[in-house]
C-alpha cells in the first residue's frame, strides 16, 4: 500500500503544479494520511491497497482542497473588496462522493 501512497503523492504534486510549494512534501503526505483515514473510516473498507487504488479519485480532490485551502480551514464565506468566496468542506464533498458513487459498504 505504500506504494500506492507515493504514486498519489507524486500525482498530487503534479496536479497542483505551480499551487505546490517545493518545501510543502511534508504537509501534503500529512494531509493524505489523514484523508486517507477519514476515506476508510467512510467507506467502511478495509486498509487494502485495491481499496485505496478505488478511492483514490475522491481522496485526491480532497486533498487538494485541503491543501488549497490552508490558512482558511475555519472560514466558511469571505467578502474582501467586493468580492466573496464561499468555501466547501472538502471531507464533507469526499463523504458525500463515497456515498454517491456506491463506495460505502454497509
């Protein structure tokens, strides 16, 4: 399974191109640990390497939400100069994925 979490990390890095930080390694292997958690803890499997390689898409998106979003974890909307961001809870939209795409096992 660890190599699995290397070649999601690797694809992480790649996908956040110029929004990665080259300092930021450590921070994003966080990140995907603990998504990587909350995604078994959700879909109710077991910590198998065909398991994570099947919730690999909705770990991802969470994990760059969570990455971009650092700094504003707590902020739900922000209204600055006249312009206004809401933000979603990025493991609420991994929760709600898992769901919607029958990867829970009951």
């Amino acid at each position: 399974m660890e190599e699995e979490k290397v070649m999601l990390l690797n694809s992480l890095i790649r996908d956040l191109a110029d929004n990665y930080i080259n300092t930021d390694r450590e921070v994003l292997k966080g990140l995907l640990e603990e998504t990587i958690a909350n995604a078994f803890f959700i879909s109710n499997r077991q910590r198998t390497e065909d398991n994570l390689t099947m919730l690999s898409f909705e770990i991802k998106n969470c994990v760059k939400s969570l990455y971009l979003q650092r700094g504003t974890e707590d902020v739900k909307n922000l209204s600055e100069s006249g312009r206004s961001s809401t933000f979603k809870s990025p493991i609420d939209e991994m929760r709600d994925s898992i769901i919607r795409n029958g990867k829970r096992v009951y």
